[in-house]
C-alpha cells in the first residue's frame, strides 16, 4: 500500500526544543554565518538542499528582511517550508548533541 507523502511528513518527530523558527531567532551570529555558509555549500553538493539553510541563516544575521521572507515562504509554499524547517530543526537538534550550548546567544 502506498502512503501519501504529507501524511508521513506530519507524523514525523519534531524538534525537542521549541519550534524551529524562535530557535533560529535565539541563534548567536556565528552560527547565522555558518547556516549561510552550509546554505551556499548545500547549493553546489546534490546532497542537502541549502535554501532552508540560508533562509535560516539570513534571519539570524537580517532578522528584518529574512522574516517576511520566512512569511512569504510559508504562505506560499507550506509543504517546502515545513520540510525544511524539520531538515533545520534536526541540524540544530544534532549541532546541540555535538557541542552543547554552542546555539545559545
């Protein structure tokens, strides 16, 4: 039997900690340049996407400019938008477990 592709990506885990989006906004500098910098990668290595990553990283460094981006992304495309954030939110999750307190501003 075939499962519909959005009745498996709302089943999965979300974060442990808060949603991704205040997250991203308590994110220290650092880690918006090193989300821009995994973003730019993720744009020439077929494996990750790196829009999400640069979205992020842009509301860490421009939270003005990024957040109507972030707006406009969710609004426009709610599918691509919640995948993404869970493809950041489990980033964060494993950043976290790797170097603790290194996401805290």
């Amino acid at each position: 039997m075939r499962t519909n592709p959005t009745e498996k990506a709302s089943n999965a885990p979300t974060p442990a900690t808060g949603t991704t989006p205040s997250r991203i906004a308590e994110l220290p500098k650092e880690a918006g340049v090193m989300l821009v910098s995994v973003g730019a990668i993720g744009f020439i290595l077929p494996a990750m996407a790196g829009l999400p990553a640069l979205v992020a990283g842009g509301m860490v460094l421009w939270p003005r400019t990024f957040g109507r981006v972030e707006t406009w992304a969710a609004r426009r495309f709610p599918t691509a938008y919640r995948e993404g954030m869970r493809q950041i939110g489990r980033y964060l999750d494993d950043l976290e477990r790797r170097f603790p307190d290194s996401t805290r501003a």
